[in-house]
C-alpha cells in the first residue's frame, strides 16, 4: 500500500467535504452543535492513544493522552450538550477500538484519521476564530495539529514494511474508519435540522 492508495481513500471521505464542517467554517453552524460535537466526538478522540500503543509507539501514545484532555478543555469551552449522544459516534468509537486491538488494522484506523486531521483542524481553528469568539485554550487542540502532518508521515513508513494481504486488511480499516467518522458527522448534524439545510446552500 502506497502513500497514492491511503491518501485516496482519505481523500474519498475528506471531512473537510462534509456539511458539518462545511457550516463551521462558515460561521452557520449553532453553538448548541459545537457543543454536541464536541460530546460525541471526546470518546474517539480519547481512543486514539490505544492505537498508539498497539503499533509500540508508546511515547506517542502518551502525547494523544495529552491531547484527549486539551480537547476537554475545548469541550468546557462550547458548552454542555442539549442533545444525547448520537448513536453513529458511539458506532465510530467501537469501529475504532476494534481496529486498535490489531496492529495492521491499528495502521490503517489512524491513518483515517491522522491524514486528515491536519487540514481539518487549520479550518476548524480558523472557523473557531472568525465565527465563535474562541481562543487559547479552548482551542489549543486544533492549534497544535493544523498543518503537522508528523503522524501521517509515520503511518505511511508504517505501512510501507507491511506484506500484500496486511496492505489490503490496512486499506480496509482505513475505509471503515473514514466511513464512520463521516457517519458521527452525519449522526450530529442530524440533530439540528437549521443546520443541515444552511450546509446544504
């Protein structure tokens, strides 16, 4: 598996393309929805370290643990939730833990989301700025991973030592994982009807 084979499964459910994101950046999306996002979203972000681990990259690990609590900090700032938890977000955080008890899967799980989060968090911190009034800490998750793509550089050296059939297992978990992190998305927004139909214009 090539950096061209990942990247375009990456590419194929860029969040960046989904409406969710699409409203941040605009300013259109309520603040109730940063606050439900924000909920749903904690658990994966917390599971991330566990990946990590599975691929023996343990001070890694031990730095994604640092960054599960900046994203509390980010949490606090937009608010409790007055939504519950969407089902589709607890469906991306079991995706996520099965994927990280195997480390071929583990390569490819990550790098659904490691790819990825570069871009997204640079539009996210410019949208947090521009539209929501938030700074320093609330927002230091997204600042410190806008533009680094440091982890998907080592998940694509990763998975160039792997055989054919672990390529193929990879290239699986990373579709599965981008599939259900577009869904949590979905899962979100679906709960703020205003929302959908101004992403929609």
């Amino acid at each position: 598996m090539d950096r061209i084979d990942l990247d375009a499964i990456v590419t194929q459910y860029h969040l960046n393309q989904h409406p969710f994101y699409q409203a941040w950046r605009a300013g259109t999306l309520p603040r109730a929805a940063l606050a439900a996002y924000a909920a749903d979203y904690a658990p994966f972000v917390a599971s991330i370290a566990s990946g990590w681990r599975t691929l023996g990259e343990l001070e890694h690990a031990r730095l994604e643990g640092e960054h599960a609590r900046l994203w509390s900090r980010f949490r606090d700032a937009v608010g409790t939730p007055t939504v519950p938890a969407c089902e589709e977000a607890r469906a991306l955080v079991a995706e996520a833990e099965s994927c990280f008890t195997d480390r071929v899967e583990a390569i490819g799980a990550l790098h659904a989301f490691e790819a990825q989060q570069p871009s997204t968090a640079r539009s996210k911190l410019d949208g947090l700025r521009e539209h929501y009034a938030l700074e320093g800490e609330s927002t230091e998750y997204f600042r410190i991973h806008a533009d680094d793509y440091e982890e998907r550089d080592r998940l694509l050296a990763l998975a160039e030592d792997l055989s054919p059939d672990e390529r193929i297992r990879a290239a699986g978990a990373c579709e599965r994982t981008c599939k259900a992190m577009w869904r949590a998305l979905d899962g979100v927004l679906a709960s703020f009807p205003d929302a959908c139909a101004v992403a929609a214009l």
